[in-house]
C-alpha cells in the first residue's frame, strides 16, 4: 500500500514539474522511474517510436486470455489479482 501512494505521489511531482508528460504515458512513466532512482537511458528521440507500456501489457493479458500455453504461473496470476484489489483501495 505505502509503494503505490509513493508511486501516486511521485507521479503527481512529475506531471506538475513536466507539462510533456501528460500528453505521454511513455514519457511520463521514464521520468517517474528516472525520480525513483533508475539510471534509464533512452535517446528522446526514441521516445516517439516507443509503444507505451500499457498496449504491451494489454496484449499480455490478450494472449493470456485466447491462448493456455501463454498463461503465467498460478503464484504469478494470484499475486496479480491481490495487487488489483491493492490498486482499488488506493486508486478509488
């Protein structure tokens, strides 16, 4: 619970001190790693050409939920969905 309204918090930092990450999710989610102390090194450029987190992770769960030999370990998709029900707490 602390490490997401750390994460909501830091988040909040960052879009109020970098108006361009608001209009990237790819952006936003470089500088808020970058404010939690990870050395990422990515040309800005590149940024442009980046697909965002989210479609790669939505096409997880797509793969996940069409295809068996794609599913993740049982201890994987119960940690998830504990997480789910922690982001609800704090997001809602």
């Amino acid at each position: 619970m602390k490490k997401l309204n750390k994460i909501k918090d830091i988040v909040r930092e960052v879009l109020s001190e970098d108006k361009k990450t608001r209009n990237s999710d790819t952006l936003l989610i470089l500088q808020t790693l970058r404010k939690m102390g990870f050395k990422i090194y990515i040309d800005y450029n590149d940024l442009e050409r980046m697909p965002s987190f989210e479609s790669i992770t939505r096409s997880r769960r797509y793969w996940q939920n069409n295809n068996k030999k794609f599913l993740s370990k049982e201890n994987v998709a119960i940690s998830r969905d504990m997480q789910q029900e922690k982001y609800k707490e704090v997001f809602t």
